[in-house]
C-alpha cells in the first residue's frame, strides 16, 4: 500500500512539474512576436532546468518516460481526422504523397550520409572522445 | 462529453492491440497508430458517427501531446555529454536537415501543381504535429492537412526508416538518430526509443532542433520557394 502511494506521488509530481513547465513555455510564446510552439519553450525550460542540477531528474522521470514511450498513442486522435479532409486530399492527392515521400526519402538519406561523413564511423561518444573533442 | 466511454477506450484497445500485434509479429507495417487509424476510420464511417464526436471523446490523448512534447527535454538531458562533445556538427546536420526537408517538400509539391495553399500544409511536415500545425498557419497552409502530411511522413519514417538506413549501412547511432529525428519527427523517434535508448536521444535531440528551425525558417523561405515557381 505505502509502495503505491509512493509510486502514485511520484507520477503526480513527475507531471506537475512537466505542466508547470508547460504552463510557463505558453506563457513565454504568447509574449513572443514569432510562433514557436509553448510546449517547445516549455522544453527548453525543462531541459535547462535539468542541465543546471536545479531539477533533480528523479523528479520528472516516471512522468516523462511514460508521454514518450505512449507518444505514438497520442497522434491516433488527429489522425483519424484524416476522414474529414477527403475532398481536399482526394484532388490534390498526388502532389501530395510524392512530395512527402520523395522528400522524406531525401531527408533521411541527406541526413544518414551527412553524420556519417561527419561523425565518421565513431558509435557513441564515450568519455575519452569526449575529451578529445573538447 | 458522453463519447469519452466509447471513443477513448475503442482508441486505446484497437491501439494497444495493434501494438502488441506488431510487436508479437516483427511486422513494422503494423505500425500501431497505422493500424488505428485503418480500424478506427472505416468504424465510424459505417456507424455514421461524426469525426467530432470521436475526437470530444478521445481529446484528452490529444491534450497530452502537449507535455509529451516538453517530457522529450528528459531524453535529451540524459545525453547531454553527447551533446556537449559534438554540439556544433549536431546544430549544422539538423539545419541541413530542415532546409532540404521544406524546400524538396514544397518544391515537388508546387511542381506537381499544387495550390500554394496546400504547398504551405506541405512545408512543415518533417516537424512534430504542434510545431507543423502552429507553423502551416503562420504561412497560410490548412493546419488539418499539415497534421495529415506529418502523420504520413511519422508512419513513413516509422516503418521503412530503419530498412531503408540498413540499406545505406548507416550503423552509427547518432546517424541513425538524427536521420530518423529530421525526417520522421516524433514517430521517428517513438520507433527509436523503441529500438535502442540512445538512438532514441539522438533522435529527440534532431525532433527538436529542427522543429525549432523549421518554425523559426519557414515564413521566410516559403514565399521565396513560392516566387521561384512563379506564384
């Protein structure tokens, strides 16, 4: 019983934090002149927030990994709205799906051989490269 | 407010179905948001229930896009060392990224008679939905389509992205990351963080410098594309 209490504080912390940061990266757009997206500010701030220690990343950590590994869940309800937009996707369908597809093909073959030149062979960055590189 | 005891629990059955499906298969064209929307889409055109009501019911998934988005700052604090080391190359490969994304998107669009209109909805379609969606308004596109196209693009990346790197014998994580990040955004990197945690960073880290790019790029290069097609 305590064990879930625990685990179910740890949740609600985790996703009033992400909130909070939410509510703050809204704010911050709406005062912007440009359009960058709340959640992207709301983001960055989470990020420095964790980078400079001032946010023990325990925190957000159960709250954060749960909105990632379900992300793909939460597209079903706008993409099921597809349906309404069958007039508009039907004329222009092959403009369309050739630009997306062509383009994304190019995209990730631009980008695959772009860090590949650049990165070279190396995996992941372990410490020593990571000296090496400083 | 009713249709939340059917369309968020027929949402979350038919998408954890598929995802069990697909895992149990191996079979990446049963991506699960795919399968959704196969299922879902035929369901309530045939019991004449309109999208609307669907979506009041299963609108809270859609709210929670939102915080995902800010919950993406956890994988990429966990590879800041990653960061820190190679910074400069990361930035440049991910504003490559972005231009060749919304120009080749929008040019073939444009060549192959699109409306400028449906051009804009096109631009943006390599960033995740929020960012694709605020951005295809602030250049006068159909925010609906853009979230089509982004969707389409997601399950693209999602299903043939890794095949398709295998092919180019892309092995490195980061290559591989920042590749399915640019072009296939959040279902990219789902699919990553799937396969491998810290391709699945990499990836992130991609979703998101390039979602900031893009909105960032957009409203300037789209009119640009838009005269050189004689718009």
């Amino acid at each position: 019983m305590n064990n879930a209490l625990s685990l179910a504080f740890h949740y609600i912390r985790a996703f009033i934090l992400i909130y909070l940061c939410l509510f703050a990266g809204n704010a911050i757009s709406s005062l912007l002149p440009i359009t960058i997206p709340g959640s992207i500010i709301g983001m960055l701030i989470l990020f420095g927030l964790l980078s400079t220690q001032i946010l023990p990343f325990k925190w957000v950590k159960p709250g954060c990994n749960v909105l990632i590994r379900y992300m793909a869940l939460l597209f079903v309800p706008i993409g099921v709205g597809v349906m309404n937009y069958y007039e508009q996707l039907r004329t222009q369908f092959g403009p369309l799906v050739v630009s997306c597809l062509v383009s994304t093909i190019i995209v990730l073959l631009v980008v695959a051989y772009c860090s590949h030149y650049i990165h070279g062979d190396r995996g992941a960055v372990t410490d020593k490269a990571e000296k090496k590189n400083d | 407010m009713i249709d939340i005891l059917w369309s968020l629990p027929l949402t979350l059955l038919v998408f954890f179905a598929a995802r069990k499906l697909a895992i149990k298969l191996k079979m990446p064209l049963l991506n699960p948001l795919l399968m959704s929307m196969v299922i879902i889409i035929p369901l309530l055109l045939v019991t004449n229930i309109p999208y609307t009501r669907y979506f009041a019911g299963s609108k809270i998934l859609n709210d929670l896009l939102q915080p995902a988005v800010v919950a993406l700052a956890f994988p990429l604090y966990e590879q800041l060392h990653q960061i820190r080391a190679r910074w400069k190359s990361i930035i440049s490969i991910c504003f490559i990224g972005s231009i060749v994304a919304m120009t080749t998107g929008t040019a073939i669009a444009l060549w192959m008679g699109a409306t400028p209109e449906i051009a804009a909805s096109v631009m943006p379609k390599s960033v995740t939905t929020p960012i694709a969606m605020a951005t295809a308004q602030s250049i006068h596109g159909i925010p609906a389509i853009s979230a089509v196209c982004v969707i389409f693009v997601g399950i693209l990346g999602a299903v043939f992205g890794h095949s398709i790197l295998n092919v180019l014998k892309i092995t490195t994580k980061a290559s591989r990351g920042l590749a399915m990040g640019t072009a296939s955004h959040a279902l990219g990197t789902a699919r990553c963080a799937e396969m491998d945690y810290q391709e699945g960073a990499f990836s992130s880290l991609a979703l998101v410098i390039c979602g900031i790019i893009t909105s960032l790029l957009a409203p300037f290069l789209f009119p640009v594309l838009l005269a050189l097609f004689g718009h």
